[in-house]
C-alpha cells in the first residue's frame, strides 16, 4: 500500500515523499482513512510505529477547509510532556508545509505571553499538555467551545503520570458532537474506561500486542554491583559500536551525576530531565540530534514517543520500577526497521522487577557475558595509567581509566561501611515525571551523621 492509496490530498502527499517515506506503516494505514471520515478511533500500537503522522497527516487535510476565530481553536492534542508536544509541533510544522494552518503549542516551562498572542489570532491545531492548557482555561484566556477534533496521545503515559481526571475536566469542555481519536500502547481498565466514558462508537486499530518485543532490538541484561554499575556502564560503551545512545536512570539525581561522570571521562555526553527548565531541554536535544553529543542521560521524561533517527542503543543504568517503562525506553532504539541494541544493568535487587518485565513482554532476556570486561576496567591505584586516563581509539577514555575524583583506595572503601551492619535499603521513591521535585534522599538517616542528634 502507498500513502497515495489513502485519500490525502496531493499537497500532503507532495510534503510527505520530500519527507522520503512512500509506504505507511501498518497504524498509519488503518487509522488515516478512519479519521478522514471523521470517526472516533481508539489506537494501540507501540512506540516506534508511526503513530504521530496517523493522525497528524488526516487533521492537517480535514483542517484545510474552515477559519480560526480568536481564543477558540479548531482542533486540540493533549500530549503528556513537553518533548512529545513539541515533537507534534514539528510534525505539522513538515507536512503541513503546502496547507496555510496555523499552530500554537501551549507547554509549561516557557513565559504565556507569546502563547497567549498566538491563541488572540485564532489557531487551527493546538498542542498542549494538561497543565498549562487548564492554567490558561482558569484565566479565561481559551475558549474550547469551538473545538470538533480532539487528540489524546500516549493515554497510558497521561495515566501514570495523573493527568487522567485533568483530562475529563478537558473533555466536559469540548462540544459534545466532536471527533475524539485516543492512542495509547496500552489499554490498561482506567484508559477503557475513559475511552468508554468519552467516545462514541470507536474503531479499534491495533497493530501489535501491547508490550510485545521488537525483533530488531537485541536484549541483554548485564549482572553487576550497586558500586560497579559505573564501571560496567563504561565497558559496555567501550565494547559496543556505538552511534548514538540514550542511557535511562530511575532518578533525577542519577541523571545528573552519571552525565558529569561520562564527561569526566571524556564522553560526548549531555543530560535531560524534568527539573531542566523547557529551553535547556530543547538546546539538549538539539545538541544530541545534530551530533554534538552522541550519549543522553535520561530519566523517563524522554523515555516515551521522542524520534530521534540512529539511536544504535539503549541503556538502562537502572531497571525501571514498571515493566512498561522498558518496553518505551528500549522502543527508543530499532526505529522504522532499523536494529538496535538494549542493556539493562542488574544487581541482585533487581529480580523481581526483571522477572515483571519478562511477564510482560514474554520474552527471557539474555545474560550479555561481560567477558571480564569489568575487571579491568579497576587497575591499581598505583598503575600510572590508573593516574591519568589516556584516551581511546574512539576519542573517549579507555576503560582502564579513572579520574581521581573517583577513585578510592581498598582501606577507604573498607573505612566507608559500618562494621558489623548491613546499610539500611532505601526507601522506594516515586517516578520521575514532567514537572515533578527533584528526588532528594528519603531513605534512614546514616549512623555518621546521627552522631549528637537526640542525645
């Protein structure tokens, strides 16, 4: 089947062949002529499928006939995080290059003003996440009266990160005789119920099993300690041909200090987080698609719908606490047919969360044989090359390196555990989301620190 098989109109079929794609994909070729004759639709696909242009590419032809009035936009798209609403943005912005629609991107983290001058001229599409619209609603400054087409992507994201009751406020909004299209990779009963709740009479379009493997994503998992998770991460890099990789930590905090820990060894790496206010994320992006950077440190923010071409692998520093989580961070990897490869470090805390991910998927997970690669990358301390890292064939530092500020000798190690006690677990915490507080410690107080505290 070809685009041009679909019932989109010559000026979206020019944009998209400049684009360089010809055929859909299998969520694209369903859904596009059901939402070109204006049903509501229910989407399930995984990530990675091309599910942004299987609706993108039918509102931008349904939108070409009709005027914008001022505060009232024609069509709405809720999407759960910044990066996703501005990666929609983008995608308007390309194939909607030969239409004369007009858009505005209604996210957190940026001043209202500009976006409250776009909504005063009146706007086609408008993106935005559930916060800043309903902040914006509060104020009295957008009107959802004139809005026949909504969107809700990525509805088992908005789930977990407790934007579902923000968008039922949203739908009571909207005129009740409206076109309503929900895409989800899952359809866990709360996304059911709103579907159920929201839509009349969906088709259902779905592409793969929710959470099933890709088979152009190799998958490993890679046994190691809390304290060598650095070190193993290091050898994984230096042993595998990487282009681009996007390595997921649990935390914030992690995220930042494995990125200061990769540059320290000389990596091109760069960070991106939910504390990063909106500009500091994008310019982040935009220096690891243009190749400034090859390595992302990630939390789970970008961890759901980003495109970012050539992604050769995904690490996961830490296991992620949900099992769906895995199947979005590795789907960052093995994009449109290409191949990929994900590794997950593992230490013993982490079976159980291990043995939900491969319920889940199915699938058995391979050890990956480290080979000793892990041993070596801890030389003496007195070796002069333990010293000062020397760098790699591939310019980053070579796996026996280590900085000083990093190293620490076997008595200082040994003087750093209490004798006689095992360190108290810490307490779980939650995920990380889009605008949520940095993870601090929350776990039991240390005994060094609780000397002369109650006493």
């Amino acid at each position: 089947m070809k685009f041009a098989d679909l019932g989109l109109s010559d000026e979206l079929l020019r944009a998209v062949t400049e684009s360089g794609y010809d055929e859909p994909t299998a969520i694209q070729a369903g859904a596009i002529p059901s939402v070109l004759m204006m049903r509501d639709m229910i989407g399930i696909a995984q990530t990675g499928t091309g599910k942004t242009a299987s609706f993108v590419l039918p509102m931008i032809d349904i939108l070409a006939h009709g005027r914008t009035r001022a505060l009232m936009p024609r069509s709405l798209i809720l999407e759960p995080t910044r990066e996703l609403a501005a990666q929609v943005a983008e995608n308007f912005e390309k194939y909607g290059k030969y239409h004369k629609l007009s858009m505005a991107l209604l996210i957190g983290g940026v001043q209202m003003g500009d976006q409250v001058k776009a909504l005063e001229k009146g706007v086609d599409v408008l993106i935005a996440t559930p916060g800043r619209l309903m902040d914006l609603f509060e104020r009295g400054k957008i009107l959802l009266t004139g809005c026949n087409l909504l969107v809700i992507d990525e509805a088992d994201r908005m789930l977990d990160m407790g934007f579902i009751p923000d968008i039922e406020n949203i739908c009571t909004k909207l005129p009740a005789n409206r076109q309503t299209l929900l895409f989800s990779a899952t359809m866990p009963p709360p996304i059911k119920k709103l579907a159920d709740k929201f839509l009349s009479n969906p088709k259902t379009i779905e592409v793969a099993r929710p959470a099933s493997r890709n088979e152009n994503i190799e998958q490993f998992v890679v046994k190691t300690s809390e304290r060598g998770k650095r070190d193993t991460l290091r050898s994984l890099i230096e042993a595998e041909s990487i282009g681009t990789a996007i390595i997921f930590c649990n935390r914030k905090t992690t995220v930042r200090e494995l990125a200061k820990s990769l540059q320290r060894y000389g990596y091109k790496a760069g960070e991106i987080h939910g504390d990063m206010d909106q500009s500091s994320r994008i310019a982040e992006l935009d220096r690891f698609k243009n190749g400034t950077i090859n390595i992302l440190v990630a939390s789970d923010v970008a961890a759901r719908g980003l495109d970012v071409k050539g992604v050769s692998h995904v690490f996961n520093f830490d296991a992620p606490w949900h099992p769906d989580d895995y199947v979005h961070r590795i789907g960052r990897t093995g994009r449109a047919g290409a191949k990929g490869r994900a590794f997950t470090l593992i230490t013993p805390s982490d079976d159980e969360a291990i043995d939900n991910i491969q319920k889940l998927t199915g699938y058995q997970i391979p050890v990956h044989d480290m080979g000793g690669a892990e041993r070596e990358t801890t030389r003496p301390v007195g070796d002069r090359e333990e010293r000062e890292p020397r760098k790699s064939a591939r310019g980053g530092r070579s796996r026996s390196a280590k900085p000083a500020s990093e190293e620490r000798s076997g008595s200082e190690k040994r003087t750093r555990k209490p004798e006689g006690r095992k360190p108290a677990p810490a307490a779980p915490r939650s995920r990380d989301d889009d605008d949520g507080p940095d993870d601090g410690w929350n776990g039991p107080m240390p005994d060094f620190l609780s000397v002369g505290f109650g006493s």
